[in-house]
C-alpha cells in the first residue's frame, strides 16, 4: 500500500489549493476526488466574483490577504491574468434602507463608498431610477477565472511530484499508529495525515473516522444566464443591498442568481423553476432588463456551520485529521489564504506573517470554536 504524508479528500478549490502548498513545501502529498473530474461540484458553480466587501469580517480579511496572489501569481501559474475588473454595485431599493446602513457601518475601510444615483445610472443603465434610492459602490471588485485559478493550483501541485487520484471516492478511515489507513473506491492508501476538503461531504467523511460532525448546513444557491439586447459588457456586478438577487455581464449574457441558501443533503444540486422565476421578478422590478431567454441554469451548494466562518485545523479528538471546510460563498476568493493556513498548520509551521498582518487569526478558525456554539 503506498503511504504518504498527506493525503487529502476532495479536489475542490480549496483540496487543490492547500495540495498544492503542501507537495510544493515537500510533503509527499495525496489528492483523492470522488468525482472523474475535479471542480464538478461547488467550484465549477461559482458566481466568480473576488469581492473584499463581501461576507463576515474574517471572510473580507481572508479576501483581502489572498488579493496579491491573484494579482501576481507565480510564473507559470496561469498564461493569463487570474483577475480583470469589474466592480460592485450594492444597490437599495424603496426596501433597502435598513440594510444600506448596516452595509455601510460594517463595510471595512477604503472597501466601499457610497455614490450618487446619477453615477450608478451611468454605471448600469438598465436600473429603473424610480426604484434605485441608494448605491455603495466598491471599484476594487474583480471577476475571477475560477477554471484557471484551480487548474493553476492543480498543475502546481503535479508538477511539485503531487498524485491526483480521481473516481476515487473515500469510503472508510481507520487510525492507525503512525496516521490513517484510508480505503477509496481506487483501491487503499496509507497517510499521516488526513485532510478533510469533502466540500458539502465533509461531515460525512468525519463519521467514516469516527469524528464528530462541525454541523455542516449545504445550502442550495441557483444561478442562471440570459440572452439580453443590451451591451451590458461594462457594467458593474449589481448586487441589491439585502442579497435578494445579483446580476452581472457574462460572455455576452447576463449572469444572475437569487441569492437562495435553501439547505440541503450533500448531493449534485439541481436548479428550482420557482427560484428561477422569483429571481427574474425581482431583476424586473428593479431594472428594465427583460429575462424571456435563459440559456443555461444550474445550482451549487454553499456550506456553512454556525458562525458562517470557515473551518481550518486539526480536530480535537483526532489531531492528524486537519478540516478545510465550510468556506460558505466565498471559498475561491479566500482559496489563496484558507490553501496556506491549511498547509501551515499540517506542517506545524508559523502562520504566513502577511495572513497575520492581514488580520488572520487560526483560533478564529478552528474547529474546536465550534464547541461553544
Ligand atoms: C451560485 C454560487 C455562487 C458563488 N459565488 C462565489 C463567488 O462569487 N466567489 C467565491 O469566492 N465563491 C463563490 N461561491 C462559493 C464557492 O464556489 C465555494 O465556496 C467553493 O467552490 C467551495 O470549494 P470546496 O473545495 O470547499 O468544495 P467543492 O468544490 O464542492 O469540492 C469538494 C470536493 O470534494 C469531493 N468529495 C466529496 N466527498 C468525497 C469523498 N468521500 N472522497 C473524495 N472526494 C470527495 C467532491 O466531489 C468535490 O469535488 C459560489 C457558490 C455558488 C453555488
């Protein structure tokens, strides 16, 4: 049975990101993926957006550390830029008052500026002026290529002596004196130590080792796109201030999503008419954008526990089993930090002194935090 360092479930962004990390720091390092192709579950879903105004605070610090990378990969990483600009547009309508000021007094500083209703008019045309009160406005948001900042990683990864396994999904762990003995659907392997990066599996790969879940809730987000007459090419990603629904320019089309976090079984998620239907309503109400075209719909599962905070580190009753998990919607934007901090803390090394500086603190992300909750 061939033994590794690490072995680590699930070649999702964030499975790709902290294997790659590892085999680059020398860690003879295992990536096993259910699926026959990485990135077919949450990751190949995304609404692609690297946005530092977005999500809980540790989330924006996460966000914001992982920016650098995206802006200067290493050589090699990737034959095109990882980030181009885009903007975002947090937009109140006749509703919105409430969440604009609670948008506006937990923003980080220097992320978001309110503009005037002309200038957002300008930005997005297609916004009916009776409807929009107030705009937030953050010009640092990118659109991500989510296919090239995972592929990178996976490439890395190979190229470090890395082995990718696919259609080997992890059925059974078992301790043994010196790591796990992991059986999969490719045949059996021997680690050191075990990474859980199952996406919405992760609390089902705890059990296979006897562990006790962190309360993973996989919550369904639809997302669709649609012919449009317009040249929505420079618009802004416009995201109404309570998340009721979002809309960006995609390829010629228009992107949208109604922002639902409808819980669910882990499992191949699968669009709902209804969702599709309430979020073209609301699109309509607030724009004079028509959705009669919609050419590809789908859905992914955000998962999240508690808190809504990742969770990062070795469980407490099982300290060679390290959990990456739990990165609710922003798991490719925080993938740079959240791959490192992994890494660091399987390795037993120092925290990345820009993480810390950026604000990153591993306790705040730990599993044993949970046990409070
Ligand atoms: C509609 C939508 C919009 C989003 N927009 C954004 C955005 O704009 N920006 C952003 O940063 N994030 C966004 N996200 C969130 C982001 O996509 C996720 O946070 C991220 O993809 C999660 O990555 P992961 O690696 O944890 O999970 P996954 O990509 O699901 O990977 C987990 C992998 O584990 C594998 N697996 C499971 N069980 C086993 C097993 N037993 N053995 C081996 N392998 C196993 C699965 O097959 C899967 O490939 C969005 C998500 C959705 C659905």
């Amino acid at each position: 049975m061939t033994r590794y360092d690490v072995a680590i479930a699930g070649a999702g962004i964030l499975g790709a990101s902290a294997a790659w990390r590892l085999a680059q720091a020398g860690a003879k390092t295992l990536l096993l993926e259910m699926e026959a192709r990485p990135g077919y579950h949450t990751t190949g879903r995304s609404a692609a957006l690297y946005e530092t105004a977005y999500g809980p605070a540790i989330i924006r610090h996460l966000t914001i550390a992982s920016g650098p990378f995206f802006r200067a990969p290493p050589q090699g990483f990737a034959d095109h830029p990882l980030l181009t600009p885009r903007g975002t547009m947090f937009v109140a309508g006749p509703d919105g008052a409430a969440a604009f000021e609670q948008a506006q007094a937990e923003a980080l500083p220097g992320t978001v500026a309110e503009i005037p209703v002309s200038k957002a008019l300008e930005l997005c045309p297609v916004l009916r002026p009776a409807w929009t009160k107030r705009v937030l406005y953050n010009a640092d948001a990118e659109d991500m290529d989510v296919a090239a900042i995972h592929q990178g990683y996976l490439r890395g990864f190979k190229a470090a002596g890395g082995t990718l396994a696919c259609d080997a999904a992890v059925r059974g762990l078992a301790r043994t004196k010196d790591g796990w003995q992991i059986d999969t659907v490719a045949g059996a392997f021997a680690a050191g130590t075990f990474v859980n990066a199952a996406g919405a599996w992760a609390d089902e790969v705890a059990a296979l080792a006897g562990l006790g879940p962190i309360g993973l809730v996989p919550k369904r987000r639809t997302a669709f796109v649609f012919e449009t007459a317009y040249d929505a090419a420079a618009w802004p990603f416009v995201c109404e201030i309570a998340e009721k629904f979002y809309f960006k320019p995609d390829a010629g089309l228009i992107f949208a999503s109604p922002a639902d976090e409808t819980p669910s079984p882990p499992c191949d998620a699968q669009p709902e008419e209804l969702d599709i239907a309430e979020c073209a309503a609301r699109i309509e109400e607030a724009t004079t954008l028509d959705i009669r075209r919609i050419r590809r719909k789908w859905a992914g599962l955000r998962c999240f526990v508690a808190d809504k905070k990742p969770v990062v580190g070795r469980d407490a009753a099982a300290e060679n089993f390290v959990w990456l998990a739990a990165p609710g919607g922003y798991g490719i934007m925080t993938s740079p930090a959240l791959g490192r901090l992994c890494a660091a803390l399987v390795l037993d090394r120092d925290l990345p002194a820009d993480l810390a500086a950026n604000g990153v603190d591993p306790a705040e992300l730990a599993p044993a935090r949970l046990a409070g909750l």
